[in-house]
C-alpha cells in the first residue's frame, strides 16, 4: 500500500500573524500576558468606555496614548486609569500607576532645597542691612 500525504490546506500559505511585543513596563506585560495587541487595548477601552457612558479621546488618539503610556514617556489620567485597571483586572501598582517612592524622595529634596534658599535669602538680608 502506498500512502500519500494529503495537504488539509490547499492554495498559498496562511500569512503568519506577527509576533507580539511591548516594552518591559507593567503596562506592557500586562497587555502581553493576555496576548493583545495595542489594537485590542484600544478597542477593549472604546467598548468599556461606551459602555460605561464615558467620553474618552478618538480610536486614532488612543492608539497613541497607549504606546505612550506601555512606553512609560506619559501617564495615563486617572480615567483612563480606572479603565485600563478593569481591563486588564490589575490593580493600579500592578500596572504601574502608583508613584515611585524615588517620587516623594525628589519631593524631600525639593523641600530641603527651599529650606537653604529662604536661610541663605534671610542671611543675605542681614548681611546688606
């Protein structure tokens, strides 16, 4: 008996879908854990948005917050917040969105940095007095 291979497809090959990748932020391994693209975020926010009766910015605006936001050069308000935390069902450290304490220590030095300008304004007043 000779047996012979059957292709189950005929015709071209299927095109191969790309593979996906995100930057290594809390945003982006969220987004790839689920195996979304940036394009199934953007229509996951539209439809929870509509959903929910809030006006959120344009498919097209969209698509760049979020490469924006999984890039870390911008946040995301606290709306959009609220909502990528419901997408993703992550809380808001899991994606990222709590402040680092480095934050609250530029604070603290700010506030040092203050103290020794009012003490040297003080002392310069003195001086020319």
């Amino acid at each position: 008996m000779n047996a012979s291979i059957v292709p189950l497809v005929t015709g071209p090959a299927p095109v191969r879908p790309p593979a996906l990748r995100a930057p290594d932020t809390p945003l982006g391994r969220a987004r790839l854990a689920r195996g979304w693209s940036q394009a199934k975020v953007v229509r996951a926010l539209m439809l929870l948005a509509d959903h929910w009766g809030w006006d959120i910015a344009a498919e097209n605006s969209l698509k760049v917050f979020v490469s924006r936001w999984e890039n870390d050069t911008h946040r995301p308000g606290p709306a959009y917040q609220v909502l990528l935390c419901a997408i993703f069902r992550a809380t808001p450290a899991e994606l990222g969105f709590t402040r680092p304490a480095a934050a609250s220590t530029l604070n603290e030095r700010l506030t040092a940095l203050e103290s020794v300008i009012e003490g040297l304004t003080e002392r310069l007043g003195e001086v020319a007095a």
